[in-house]
C-alpha cells in the first residue's frame, strides 16, 4: 500500500522560558492510504505535536514529514497552505466550527478556500452525518455532538488523503463520543481517507488497525 | 464565499461596530468637503465673478485709483482694432435684499456685444424703458433678482450707496446665458448713472478691449501701451482674480488643513476599528488558517472590509459635506469677504472632482489605516498555535524603540515648528503638529504598559479583589488594542484641546486689543449686509453733518484705499491724527502710549503700520518705506507698529489730510466720534442719526455694542473650529466603544469565570467601567500634553506664518480640565453598554462558546 504520510527521524523542541522541551524526539513512522492509525500515549507525550507537524501548522526541528509526497518540513509557505487545503482534513477537540457559517456553510469551507463549490457533496456528506435537517443553523445552536459531526464532515469534504483528529471526543459525553468515533470510522472506509487520531483514552484505540504507542516524545510500540 | 466568512457575516450579524466606522469616516470626509466647497465656493465666486462680468474683454486697462475718463478718447485709435469699452463696477446695497450687490456700469450700446447677458427683447425695442436707462435713473436687474424681490418695469427700487439712500427705476430685466449664479447680484446701470451715483464723475474703473476678429492678444497691448501713460496697467481679467484669490489662499489652506485634522480622527478610528476586528477575529482567523486559507486570501479579506469602509464613508462624507459646506457658508463668506471686497457666492457646487477625491481620500485614508491591522492579521496562527499564546509584556527592547521614536518625533516637531513659512504657507508647522500627534501615539502604548506593569506590584495589590484590579489586568493583557483604543481618545483630545487653546489664545488676545484700542464713543459706518459684509463707504456729507453737531475735533474719519508695495496689494489708511493723538487708540507693539506715537507721527508725517504689514513685508519702527499710490509714490517713516487683527494683508495708517492729498475724498469707510466726557452716547447717537434724517442707511454703534459686535464676529468665524472640535470629539468615544466592544470579546472567558467563581453582576460590569474609565483617563491625559504642545505651535508659529498676526499663549485652563475630565466621563459612559453585555452574560454560555 502506498504510504500518504512518512515521519522519518523527527525532532521538535519548545523553549519554556529558559527551558528546553523535547516533545519529539528522532519520531518515524508511516501512515498508509486508507488505514486508521491511533496514537496513545499519557498527556504530555507529544501527539498533538505530531499531529501539527503532519496539518503543516508547525514544522520540526529535525527530520522528513512528507505528506503525500510533499516533506512539509522544507517546504515553503505556499506548499504548506496546499498541504493543508487539498491533502489534510481535520477534527478538533472543541470543534473549531466558524459561528458566523452555518452547518452547510462550514462544511464547504474548505472548498471555497480553494475556490471549489460542490454543492451536491456537502449535502450528500451532511445527510451522511445525520444533518440535513439542520443545515441552516449555526453552530452555536448545535449541541456538542452535532458540532463535531459537522466537524467530520467539513474534514471530509475536499476528499483529503489523511484525516487527522486530536482527542475528537474530549469535549463529548460518552454516548456522543462513540457515536463520533463510528461514524468517522464509517465516513474514512467509504471514502478510502487515512485517518490518524491521538487519544489517551485506550478503548478508543481498540478500532484502530494499528496502535502507535507514545511516551516523553518517543515512540515506544507500534501494536 | 470568503468574503462572505470573514466580512459580510459579521458585519451583517454585528452591524454597530462597522457602521459606526463608516459614520467615523463620513465624519472626517464631511468636514473636509465641507470646509473645501464652501471656502472655494466663495473664492471660486470672486474668480468666476471677475471673469463672466469681464465678457469677452481680453484685455483691461486699469490703474491703482481708477483712470481718468479722457484716456478713453486716446484710445480711439484703437477701434479698428478692438471694441473698447467703459467700465463702472461698484459695490451698493440692496436693503430689500440684505444683502449686497455688484453694480455694473457700462456703455449700454456697446455692452451687450460683449457681454454674456441678453436684455429683455421688450427692453430695447421700448423706447421708454431706454430713456429711462439713458437718461433717467433706471436699472436692469437679472431675471431671478427681480422675482425674488417681486418688482417689474417701472417699478421704484431702493439701494443704498455710500450709506446714501438712493432709488433707481427698473427699467427692465435681463438674462445671463451662462453662470446664472454669478449675476444673481449684479445691476446694470448706464456708466454716467454710476458715475455719478457713486461721485466718479470724469473717472472710470477700467477699459475693456474686445479685438477684433483677426487681431491678437499682444499686437492690441503692444498698441495700447503706446496710447496710455505708464502708470496704467494693460493685462487679462485673469490678473485681477488671481490677486484677489491670492489674499484669500492663507485662509483657505488653514481651513483646509483643519479639516485634514478630523479626517485623521477619522483615520485612527478606522485603524482602530480594523485592530479590534482583527483582534475579534483571530479565533476565526486562525481556524481559517488551518484549513487551508493563505495569508493572502485573509489579507485580501481585511482589505476589502477597508476599502468597503473608505467608500461608504467616502460616499456619506461627500453627500454630508455638501451639507455642511450650506451651513458653513456663512462663515466662510463673511471670513472671504472680510479679506477681500466683494461680492462672495451664494451657492455651493459640488465639482465632481471633489466628490471623486472625497471617496478617493476616504477609501486611501481606511487602506492606510489598515496597514498595522493587516499586518497583525496575516501574523495570525493556525488555530492549533493560538493555545500556546499568552499575554506578554512589551519586551524592553521595544519600549526602549518606542521611546526612541517618541523622541525622535519630538526632536522633529521642534525643527519643523522652527522652520520658516514655505511660500507663505505654515505647511512645516502643520507637520510639526502631525509630527507632535506620532509622538502620542507612539508613547501610548509604553504607558500602558508602565500602568499594566504597577498592575502586578504591590501597589495593585494592595487593592485586590476590586474591580480596578480586573481592569488594569484586564487592561495588560489586551495592551495591544487598548493602545489602539487610547490613542484614539488621545489624538481626538490633543485636537480638541489645541483648537480650544489657539481659540481661546486668539479670542482673548483680540478682545483685551479691542478693549484696549477702541476708545471712541459712537462708531458710525455703512449698514452691513446681513452676512456682515461691510458695503462701500460713508458718503462725505455724513461727515459734515457729525463735524457740525459734534465739532471737527472729536471726529476721526478712517479713509482706506489700495496702495501697493512692490507688486503686493496693501491697505493705505488715514486717520485723524491730531484727534487720536489726544484721545488715544490702537495698542503699539513697543509698548508705547498709542497718544505718542500718533503725535510724533503727525508731527514728523510719519506713518503706523499693522503688524502684519511689518512681518510680511519684514518692517521695524524707524524704517522707512515706499509705496506706490494713486498719483505716483509715497515715502514715509514708520513711527509705530500696532498690533492689528482685523486686516491680513497688511495696513498703513498716515494723517488724513495726507492721505486726502493722494486720494480724492470719496467718503470715509467709518467714522469714530470722541465726545467729551459727560455727554451721554446713547443720546449723541440719536441725535445724530435725527440730524442725518432718513436719507442714509448707517448703523451707528456704541463702545461697547462695537466690541460685543467684534467678538460675535470672531465667534461666527470660528464656528468651523467649533464644530471640527466636535466631529474629533465624537469620533473620540467611537474609538472607545469599539475597543471596549473587542475587549470585552476578548475577555468574555474571564468575565465568565469570574462569575462563576461568584462574582455579581455589579462587579463584572465595574470591572468593564473602570476599564473604559482607565482608557479615557490615559488618553485624556496624553492627549492634553500634546494637544498644549500644538496649541502653542498654531498660535505661536501657524498664526503668525499664516496671518502675521502676534497672539498671546493663553490655554483655557478651565475648560482644558473640564474637556479632560468630561471625555473621560464619555469614555465611562461609552463603557456602560458593553458594561451591560458583560453584566448580562451568562458564565456558563461563555464558557460553553469556547468548547
Ligand atoms: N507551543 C509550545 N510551547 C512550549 N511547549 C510546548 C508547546 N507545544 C507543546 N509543548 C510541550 O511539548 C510537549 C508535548 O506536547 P503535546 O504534543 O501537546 O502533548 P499531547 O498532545 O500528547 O498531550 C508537552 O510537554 C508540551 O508542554
Ligand atoms: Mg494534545
């Protein structure tokens, strides 16, 4: 299976005041087309950092982060916005929905950044998640379950190789949490994405197909 | 789709926000189309009016006292070349009008070749009405002049000249093809009617030469230079309007700057506007970022949102200004037409032009005003970077460069308030000013953060758990938009308060000299038109009736006429010497008791001049200095230089029988009476107007009723200033609001926890009050340092760069605090509604919002 996204040696350190943070240190790993990757590892272990690397919004002090062919960390400004608008889609943990947008409106943001309309697609993926009904409302008359299926289907809608997702059900309560988690897993096998999702909950990881385990900005198992 | 995220949603959804910008911007963009259209409506008036009552005339013969009516047969040589017509143009008024008009007397037979005007066709074929014209007292009035006042042929029309009255008969009406405005106010008469009507009899104004087809321009001078004695000037019309807007090109360019002011008010409340959206977007930005938008397509977005702002305001200003150029009119005529005699306009046009650069200087003025937004803007992270970002203090290196820009803003103001007037003009000082408002707006933010910075020491501690606590943090971390915010209140003040103190300098100053310098009893001289325009002069004979119930000797008749020096236009003055140097008047520069000076002055025939006559044309006491006059040249010691306020162009005052000498006595412009003490003015007065019986139209005026008068003069002239002080002041609390507004956007989590943490509604609103009051406070007190530094760069440098005039430094204290302590009260105010939005939150709504 072809890889869209290859960490190969990366290092990334914060300054805290005078402090040197490692919060990666030497990561590799491949993510292949289509497959769900779940990243554990205790709070503080550097996935979110990893995932950032891979959005294109930070880049590493060391290493190759090459998504879909691209290595994001020598790239310039400009590759990094296509990285981000054509090849990455992504779900938050507080869902980052834009309040002024409505549901449909939110979905087809990353269509419009790259001058794209699809009208037909963004309905199709809100009757996917369960929102047609509601595609003229605003976020902020969503309940949190319905905010991060918006956010699911807004990352999906530009057909991106790589879907990333940072602790998507930390803001949910349980129920709303599973039902997310299924339906993403349901949306990325249908539209053949690859989706990498950090959680420090362990049950999440069960349906992934392959477990990356983390700890102090190393990678200590791949399960 | 984008434009749509990032501009039209939110503003459609939050509408205050941008429409206050828009109206901020209108505001700058209205004083400045105002203030242009109307001081151009009155210049463009005197040019215009020169021109169309000019015709055809290519070419004017004209001397500094008018020319003797024989030189028109010397240039009978020339009518095979030209038409060569015989002017009269005088000033009257017209009582039923109030207001003044031109009167024109011409050749009516030859006229109307020249001239664009077409008499009525039942004029000239009826014999009567030309008698009447020829040889009766009769008048052409333009078509609307004679509807509006309701006469018609044969119908008796009053008009007052030299305060005399007199009644001519309508004889008929005409049309003006072209410009009707500018002959709105002009009478045709025939020129032996004006002649004697206005005691130029054997005289004439100037010639008119119309070539003939075929004959040039130089070829007719070259010809008529030969046939006329060297003191007779033969040039275009052009000329004359040229000199007269000339006199009113220092007035116009400070009116205009002026309103440059409160188009910079405008410009900060757009940047300021800009700053907070920025501010209030970065959340939405910064997801945008994430997604995959570019910094270009966000950059774009803000521009627009500028541009938007710039047109609409642009548009609302141009309409705006056009309004209140109507308004300012008044004002400005009666300024214009206290610099210049004649006949200002009566309506306001718009050029198109100035409506196209209203727009083109709003939208520039919003773009510039983007410039630091959009830089902050397009800084934006990606929403994952925003978590990692505190609040910090300015490092120290950057108020280390901010205080250096501060002074090197400063050390700039000092040299450019030092540098000399640039062709007349006090364009350096204005920069200075400009170059004084950078140092506050530079030094804002370093204060804040001094005061952010005592937030965290003991003495902030010492108060904890208050709400000030809160809003000095609160204050701190929002630094960045806070100085925005501050600013705008400060340069709004600064404005406010140098105009306040130039104001009050200049009204001061002028009442103590009007005090001081206005001794006569009773002040007679021609009824003013309703405008306040002063018409034409006294006739002679109200000076015998006054000489023979008062005696010669109480009696200070104050001729004037236009002299030159060098090329340079002057008023030449003579007054009664021998009658001030007993009774004492005007105030000497040196000190020196005014009944001295004007006794050494008759007894050497020395002359006074005005202190703008010394600055302009560099002259000290005991020079000597020439002029050229009606008869040939005039050489007089300067005995004194008096301070003078009420003239720009510079006045030299001689004895009257001097200047009767070079001037024939055509009437005095006013007449001062000195009665002895004992006698009561008011009875004088009635005695006197009793004696002139209804046969004038003067106004007779007190002591005291003069100086009420001069100081409502200056307060109508002023009336722009005023209203400019208060367009700066209402942007001020714009600023405010808006920042607050983002602030509060800003800090809603804060807020929110506080109460959840317990905090009552009175201490979450207190917290947003004491905010805006400490934002008010800072910018109130900036703004007032800086706003005393230019105050005494415009009354020290620009007054007297722009006008020669020596002014006082004399800051209304007063009002200055009361100016500090009301905007900060505004500022407080300004605070209470989002005050109320903070109050009426509920915490866990906020903290919901942010997930
Ligand atoms: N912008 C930053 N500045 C400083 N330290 C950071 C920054 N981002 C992350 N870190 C540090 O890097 C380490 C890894 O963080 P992160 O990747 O967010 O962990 P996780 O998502 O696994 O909880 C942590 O110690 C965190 O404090
Ligand atoms: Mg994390």
């Amino acid at each position: 299976m072809t890889a869209v996204t290859e960490l190969r040696g990366v290092s990334r350190r914060y300054l805290r005041g005078d402090e040197v943070v490692h919060a990666l240190r030497g990561v590799s790993f491949t993510l292949s087309a289509g497959e769900m990757v779940a990243v554990v590892g205790p709070s503080g272990c550097g996935k979110s950092t990893t995932l950032n690397l891979i959005a294109g919004v930070d880049r590493p002090d060391e290493g190759e982060v090459i998504v879909c062919g691209t290595d994001l960390a020598r790239a310039g400004e400009a590759e990094l916005v296509t990285a981000r608008r054509r090849h990455v889609g992504i779900v938050f943990q507080s869902f980052h929905l834009m309040p002024h947008l409505t549901v449909e409106e939110n979905v087809a943001l990353p269509l419009a950044l790259g001058g794209r309309r699809d009208a037909v697609r963004v309905l199709d993926l809100l009757r996917r998640v369960g929102l047609e009904g509601r595609r003229g409302h605003f976020p902020a008359e969503l309940s949190g379950g319905e905010q991060q299926r918006t956010a699911v289907a807004r990352a999906l809608v530009h057909r991106p190789a790589v879907v990333l997702a940072d602790e998507p059900t930390g803001s949910l309560d349980s129920a709303s949490g599973t039902a997310v988690l299924r339906l993403m897993d349901e949306l990325r096998r249908q539209e053949g994405s690859a989706l990498l999702l950090a959680t420090h909950d362990e049950t999440i990881a069960a349906a992934a197909d392959r477990v990356v385990r983390m700890c102090d900005g190393e990678i200590v198992a791949v399960l | 789709m984008l434009l749509r995220t990032f501009f039209l949603r939110p503003v459609l959804r939050r509408p205050l926000r941008f429409v206050t910008t828009v109206i901020g911007v209108a505001a700058g963009i209205a004083a400045v189309v105002a203030t242009v259209a109307a001081s151009r409506a009155a210049v463009a008036s005197l040019r215009e009016g020169v021109n169309e009552v000019a015709g055809r005339a290519r070419l004017e013969v004209t001397a500094p006292a008018g020319l003797p009516e024989e030189l028109l047969g010397r240039l009978l040589p020339l009518t095979g070349d030209a038409v060569v017509v015989p002017v009269i143009e005088e000033i009257a008024l017209l009582p039923a009008l109030g207001d003044a008009v031109r009167v024109l007397g011409v050749d009516l037979l030859v006229d109307t070749q020249v001239r664009d005007v077409e008499p009525d066709a039942a004029v000239l074929a009826s014999g009567r009405a030309a008698n009447m014209l020829l040889v009766g007292s009769g008048v052409l009035l333009p078509q609307r002049l004679a509807e509006r006042l309701a006469v018609r042929p044969g119908d008796p029309l009053e008009i007052s000249i030299r305060a005399r009255r007199r009644t001519l008969t309508v004889a008929g009406t005409f049309a003006p093809r072209r410009f009707a405005s500018v002959w709105d106010r002009v009478l045709i008469v025939d020129i032996a009617l004006a002649q004697e009507l206005f005691g130029k009899v054997g005289r004439l104004d100037r010639i008119e030469l119309v070539p003939r087809p075929g004959i040039t321009e130089a070829r007719l001078t070259a010809a008529a230079r030969l046939l006329l004695p060297v003191d007779v000037t033969v040039e275009q019309p052009r000329a004359r309007a040229a000199a007269a807007s000339r006199m009113v090109r220092a007035l116009q360019f400070n009116l205009t700057a002026l309103s440059g002011v409160s188009l910079f008010v405008g410009a900060v409340l757009v940047a300021t506007t800009l700053a907070t959206s920025v501010v209030q977007r970065r959340g939405v930005l910064a997801l945008a970022r994430s997604l995959g938008a570019s910094r270009r397509q966000i950059a774009r977005s803000l521009l627009t949102e500028a541009v938007a702002i710039g047109a609409l305001g642009g548009a609302l200003g141009v309409a705006g200004g056009v309004l209140g150029a109507r308004a300012a009119l008044t004002s400005v005529r009666s300024t214009v037409a206290a610099v210049v005699r004649g006949v200002p306009a009566t309506d306001i046009r718009l050029p198109l032009w100035l409506a196209a650069l209203g727009l083109l200087v709003g939208v520039g003025v919003s773009v510039l005003a983007a410039i630091l937004p959009l830089a902050e803007a397009v800084r934006t992270p990606p929403v994952q970077g925003l978590v990692g970002e505190r609040p910090a203090f300015l490092h120290r290196p950057s108020r280390r460069r901010a205080a250096a820009v501060a002074a090197v803003f400063a050390v700039l103001a000092v040299a450019l308030a030092r540098a000399p007037a640039w062709d007349e003009l006090p364009v350096a000082a204005l920069l200075a000013s400009m170059a004084l408002l950078g140092v506050l707006l530079v030094a804002v933010s370093p204060i804040l953060d001094l005061l952010a910075r005592g937030a965290a020491g003991p003495l902030a501690r010492a108060a904890e758990g208050t709400p000030i606590r809160l809003a000095i943090a609160a204050l701190a971390a929002g630094r960045r938009r806070a100085s925005w915010g501050a600013g705008a209140v400060g340069v709004a003040v600064a404005l406010a308060v140098a105009i306040g103190t130039m104001v009050h300098s200049f009204r001061t100053t002028v009442i103590d000299w009007a005090n001081q310098g206005m001794r006569a009893d009773i002040w007679i001289r021609p009824l003013a038109a309703t405008t306040g325009v002063q018409v034409g002069r006294l006739d002679p004979e109200v000076v015998r009736v006054a000489e023979r119930l008062f005696g010669k000797d109480v009696i200070d008749p104050f001729h004037t006429a236009t002299a030159y020096a060098g090329t340079q236009p002057v008023t030449l003055a003579g007054g009664e010497f021998a009658v001030v140097a007993r009774r004492g008047g005007v105030t000497f520069r040196d000190g020196r008791d005014s009944r001295a000076v004007f006794a050494a002055a008759l007894a050497h025939r020395a002359a006074v001049v005005g202190e703008p006559f010394a600055s302009r044309f560099g002259v000290c006491e005991g020079d000597t200095i020439t002029l050229h006059v009606a008869d040939g040249t005039l050489s007089r010691k300067v005995e004194g230089i008096f301070y003078d306020y009420s003239n720009q162009q510079g006045m030299v005052v001689i004895d009257r029988n001097d200047f009767l000498r070079h001037y024939p006595d055509d009437g005095p412009r006013e007449l001062a009476l000195f009665l002895p003490s004992g006698v009561d003015p008011a009875a004088a007065r009635d005695r006197l107007l009793a004696a002139l019986g209804g046969r004038f139209f003067v106004e007779a005026l007190l002591n005291r009723e003069l100086r009420a008068e001069v100081v409502a003069i200056f307060d109508r002239t002023f009336a722009i200033t005023r209203a400019l002080q208060a367009v700066a002041a209402a942007v001020a609390v714009l600023a405010v609001l808006t920042v607050l507004f983002a602030l509060l956007g800003e800090r809603r989590r804060d807020l929110a926890l506080v109460r959840a943490l317990g905090g009552t509604r009175l201490q979450v609103a207190g917290v947003v009050a004491a905010q805006a009051a400490l934002l008010g406070a800072t910018g109130a007190a900036g703004g007032l340092v800086v706003g005393l530094a230019i105050g005494f760069v415009l009354v020290k440098v620009v007054n007297v760069q722009s006008f020669g005039w020596t002014l006082r430094f004399l800051p209304p204290w007063p009002s200055l605090a009361v100016t500090g302590a009301l905007v900060t009260l505004a500022c407080l105010l300004a605070g209470l509604a989002p005050a109320l939005a903070a109050a009426r939150m509920h915490p866990a709504e906020a903290l919901r919002e942010e997930g």
